[in-house]
C-alpha cells in the first residue's frame, strides 16, 4: 500500500507538471548529507550522520515561482548519548515544495519551502551496550507517516548543477511505543546539505 501510494503521488506531480506546461519543464538526480535527531520528549539522543538520495522533478510557474516534487531515500534517527548505539529510521520521503527565485541578490539562488510526507520503511536499534552487541527491529516503535515542513535555499548552475541547505521540522508524534515511554511526544528533525544534477529538460 505504501508503495502504491507513493509512486502514485510522484506519478501525479509529473503528469500535473506536464499537462499544464511544456515550458522548463526540469528533471534530476540529487542526494546529500542528513544530521537527524530528534525532538520532544525522547531523552538523551543526540544527532547521527545519514543521508538521502533520490530524484526530482521541477517545473516553472512564473517567472519566479518554480513548483518541485521529490523521491528521496532517507536514512534518519539518533544517536543514544553516553552508549554507543544508534537508532537508524528509514523512510521515503516526497517533499511538495514552491521555489522562489531570487535574483535581486544573487542570479542563481533560490529559497523554497513546503511540505514533505514520509513513509517509514525500516526502523533498528544498532551498536554495543556495556560491552553486549545491540541489534534489534524497533520498527514498531515508531508510526509509518511522517509530517514535516520543510525550509530551505538552493543555488542553481548554468550546468545543471545545483546544491543547497534544507530542514526539515516534524509536525506529527512518529511515536508509537506502549510501555513507559508511550507518552512522549517524537518528532523527526533533519538538517540536510545536498548536491542535485539536472538530468533532463524540455
């Protein structure tokens, strides 16, 4: 079912995309550095290194709004302080994002924001406590869609090469534990730096 709606949701935005104008119409590849952690009430976790990978698809509205769609693969979580253990949340994440163009200040740059919906594919626990290897599935832990609003700024090449900044802020409680831990509020948090390469154009 995810899967389905996933690719459905892509499909659309293509579609949507092309129908209404044949005009710079732009489709990449793009990937990047994640620093994830947490918000809310989990404890002591701090950031661990991930990262994300996947395409786009961005086409111009006017002359300085652009509309873009993404497929990314993301490996997010955090890292339990004073252990050496690691919880490791695999998503698929679509941000829906409007891009403004900002040439008054630099030709090339852009701000965007938007929303972004993920889909939990895999969750674990990984890493040594007190000398005893961890290895173990916490996906039940956690709530299979993810809500975030997602700010960021880009700087776009002649090339077709483009990178930028992102973060992403969790809107929802992706917490689903029953036992003690049940009513702490956890929210995904992801400072992302990412590099893109525009693939295709009309």
């Amino acid at each position: 079912m995810k899967n389905r709606i996933i690719t459905s949701v892509f499909t659309f935005f293509i579609l949507w995309a092309s129908q209404l104008s044949a005009q710079d119409l732009k489709i990449g590849a793009k990937g990047g550095l994640n620093v994830a952690s947490f918000g809310g009430d989990f404890g002591d976790v701090g950031p661990r290194a991930g990262f994300h990978l996947g395409l786009y698809c961005n086409r111009e509205q006017t002359d300085r709004v652009n509309l873009q769609a993404e497929l990314l693969y993301s490996l997010q979580g955090v890292k339990i302080e004073d252990e050496d253990i690691r919880a490791n949340l695999s998503y698929i994440n679509i941000p829906l994002l409007a891009q403004v163009k900002l040439p008054e200040i630099v030709e090339g740059l852009s701000a965007h924001g938007g929303l972004q919906f993920g889909f939990l594919l895999s969750a674990n626990q990984k890493g040594t406590f007190r000398g005893n290897s961890v290895d173990r599935d916490i996906k039940d832990d956690f709530k299979g869609l993810d809500a975030s609003f997602v700010i960021g700024a880009g700087y776009e090449m002649d090339s077709g090469l483009n990178f930028g900044l992102r973060y992403n802020a969790g809107l929802n409680d992706i917490n689903n534990q029953t036992d003690e831990d049940a009513d702490a509020k956890v929210n995904n948090q992801v400072f992302q730096i990412w590099v893109a390469y525009q693939l295709w154009s009309n």
